[in-house]
C-alpha cells in the first residue's frame, strides 16, 4: 500500500490507496501519527480505498484518540460503499464525521475554526 499526504488549508490530508488490512494498517496508523496531521487535525480521503477491514479501523480510532487528546480532529472523506458499510456495521460512524466529498470535510475544518 502507498500513501499520499499534502497540506491544504492548513488541513493535513491523508490519501491511502488499495487495500487496508492486517498487512497495511500498521503503516497507515504511523503516517496517521507523523507530525503534520498531530498538529493540524486531518482528513483521510478513501477516494483509492477499495477494502478496508477492522484492523484498518482499528488504526484509525488509535488515530483519532490520539488526534482529540491535542484538540485536534481525524474526518473521513469519499469511502466507497465496502468501507461505509464497515464504518456503519461496526457503529463508528458515530465515532468519525464522514463526508461524500474531500472539500466537505475541509469545509467542516474552516466552519469548526470560525474562519
């Protein structure tokens, strides 16, 4: 699995792409734990996301535990109905914002710091 990160809006965000599982939740949740997105707050865009199952879930809650105890928060943007449907199943869409689109949750950034 790889990873893209930029900045935008002063918003970390987080694109992994393919499949995140046993194998690549490891990684996910230390690029999830780097620097810019402690410090910012970030938003993972599962537009390349084609699977996602409970370990790769798993190191997302790790993240945003971590990310709310510094103010900070973790939003999801644009699953694909398999990863909905792990978020909804497992009731973490309560844990999480989730938004149809990467600009939305961006948005919600901007609204939340009243700019």
């Amino acid at each position: 699995m790889r990873f893209s990160q930029c900045v935008v809006q002063d918003v970390c965000i987080f694109t992994p792409y393919g499949r995140l599982d046993a194998n690549t939740a490891p990684a996910l949740r230390q690029q999830l734990m780097a620097a810019d997105c402690v410090e910012r707050g970030g938003v993972v865009d599962f537009s390349a996301v084609d699977f996602m199952d409970s370990s790769g879930l798993g190191a997302l809650i790790a993240a945003v535990r971590r990310l709310r105890k510094g103010g900070r928060d973790l939003k999801i943007a644009c699953p694909n109905d398999n990863v909905q449907r792990v978020f909804d199943l497992t009731s973490a869409n309560r844990l999480f914002e989730i938004f149809a689109q990467r600009q939305s949750a961006l948005d919600s950034f901007i609204r939340e710091r009243g700019e």
